[in-house]
C-alpha cells in the first residue's frame, strides 16, 4: 500500500494523546481531540507558550488551520471546545489558508 495512504489511515485511527509526525518535522504533534470526521493536532511552538496546530477533515480531504482571524481556541488545551464548535459548523477548517490532501502530498511526498 502506498506510504502516503499509510500515513492518513494512521492519523484516522489515532486517539488523543497519539504522537504524529508531520511536514517533515522532527517534533510530532500531538492529537488533542477527534473525531470520525476531525482530527486536531498540535505542539508547543519551540516551548513557549505558543502553540502550532493543524485540523484535518477527512470528509473534505482538506488540512489546516481554522478559519477565525483571530483564533479563539488555544489548541494545547481548549481542543474539545474547538472540536464541538467544528462538529456544529460553527468554525471550518479554512479554505484560504488550507491544503487539500492531493496537492500537499504532491507537493511534500508524504505527511
């Protein structure tokens, strides 16, 4: 089976607390919540206080960010909070600053 399959069936399945690998990145993401349709993963930004995240919606075959300006979750530790507001359609994984599954692995090779 192809790595790139490997890799998303890996996040789908993953519970919170599971370590992930992404973007080539030496330090793995942690999953904070999910669900059948979410999966959102963060990581203390270089240990401070910041933290970098992604969303992954399978549904959509669409990763990144949300799609407040500001953004209202601190994804270290608001994640439910911000998985319940995705589930109710509330918040949406951003289309503008987003990526489709096809175009990042073409682009990256791999997650």
């Amino acid at each position: 089976m192809d790595s790139r399959i490997d890799k998303f069936m890996e996040i789908k399945n993953s519970k919170v607390g599971d370590k992930i690998r992404l973007f080539g990145q030496r330090n793995r993401f942690t999953v904070r919540a999910r669900n059948e349709r979410f999966v959102i993963l963060s990581k203390n930004f270089f240990g401070s206080d910041c933290s970098y995240y992604t969303i992954i919606d399978f549904e959509k075959k669409w990763m990144g960010p949300d799609n407040l300006v500001f953004g209202m979750f601190d994804y270290l530790t608001d994640a439910e909070e911000a998985l319940q507001e995705l589930i109710s359609g509330k918040i949406e994984v951003s289309r503008r600053r987003g990526i489709s599954f096809e175009v990042y692995t073409r682009l990256y090779g791999n997650l």
